[in-house]
C-alpha cells in the first residue's frame, strides 16, 4: 500500500520509510508530490495538542491529493518549567519564529543553563486518513516517548539533520547520551516504534485494510 506521510522534513520521512516497510507499506512525502509541479497546501498548526494539528494536516493534505495519508505531530513536555516556557507542540517555533537546528539546540541549552538539566518527554500524535470513511487517530502512552534528560552540552561527535535535540538528549536511566545507547535501546525512544503499532493494530481489526491493500 502507498501512503502519503504528510510531512517535508527528509530525514523524518527516511526513518519512517525504513520501519514501515516492514508491513508492507511503502511511503512517499510532500517533497516527492511537489518534484511532480503538485501544489503542496499551507497548514496552520495552531492546535493546542499534537492530536489536533496531526488531525488538521491528514485532513487538508487528503483534500488536496485524494490519497491515504498520515500525519504525526509531537510536543515536547518538561516538568517544573513555568507554563509559559512550556514548548508542548511549539518545539520548533518560538516568539513567532521557526527556529533552524542550530538555533533550537542554542535556545533549549538556553533553557537547561536557566532552570538546570530539565526532565522532558514527548507526547505523540497520529493521523490517518484512508478514505472518506475511515480515518484512525491516537495519542495515548504508547505513543509517547520515555522520559529522558536534556542537557546543554550536545554530544561531542554526532548530529543528524532535522533532529537536533537528539543530540542534547541523555538516557535517564543509564546517564547515556541517546546516540551512544544500543541500538536496540536506542529504537525504544523512537516514535516510529508506536506508529508501526499503530497500522498493525489497524491492519488486524479492519476488514477495508485488508480489502484495498491485500495485505
């Protein structure tokens, strides 16, 4: 089955490509749409929770393409940091701007220095459109990530494009830097761990799925 994952961001796109082929599902992005001259729509993701802006994007993007399609949206949660320092689904915009990965490793080491080493984890949200009939959302505990820390000295070799706090983040447990875990410990943080459950769960329990896709 060809899915759409409604997202622009590459790296995003290669991680989850990787684990859902797995089922038999093959993924394309927004980039590949647009290297085809299709109008990619503008979205405001101005909800109050990953489930709402995930929601808001599946919608437009079904709309715009008519194919099934998928989209995730997180928010990052520290505890004992004021209200208005909560970043939630604002990760990466900040005061109004969308910050490049340079400037959001700068602004939340900003943050570690101000209230010390912050206790954080990310709440996840799913979307799925298949069709005008059945569209399939979850934000739950298995969607969200453990709880790690995040400290304002990133790891001293490894960066990867399009994830730059993954490099300030550290292992609770093991006081490890998420880039020096196994790993097999390392993919238990991984998002796309709940959103293969996700499709399985719906490939179990629905009949149309199995229809359409002969999967």
């Amino acid at each position: 089955m060809k899915l759409l994952f409604g997202t622009g961001n590459p790296a995003k796109l290669s991680v989850m490509k990787s684990r859902l082929e797995t089922i038999g599902i093959e993924l394309i992005g927004l980039n590949d749409l647009k290297a085809q001259g299709k109008q990619i729509p503008d979205i405001v993701e101005n909800g109050d929770t990953p489930l709402e802006n995930a929601r808001r994007k599946a919608l437009a993007y079904y709309q715009a393409f008519q194919m099934p399609v998928f989209s995730c949206d997180s928010g990052l949660y520290f505890a004992h940091v004021p209200d208005e320092v909560q970043p939630g689904v604002h990760v990466r915009n900040i005061n109004g701007k969308c910050l490049s990965d340079e400037e959001m490793m700068e602004y939340y080491a900003g943050l570690v220095r101000q209230y010390g080493t912050l206790v954080a984890k990310y709440k996840n949200a799913i979307c799925f459109v298949m069709d005008q009939s059945h569209m399939y959302e979850a934000m739950d505990s298995s969607m969200e990530s453990k709880v790690f820390l995040l400290t304002d000295k990133p790891h001293s070799t490894i960066r990867k494009k399009g994830f730059p706090l993954d490099s300030m983040s550290i292992d609770l447990k093991t006081n490890q830097y998420f880039y020096d875990l196994p790993a097999d410990e390392l993919e238990q943080f991984a998002v796309e761990d709940g959103v293969l459950q996700f499709f399985i769960n719906i490939r179990n329990t629905n009949k149309q799925w199995n229809i359409e896709t002969g999967i």
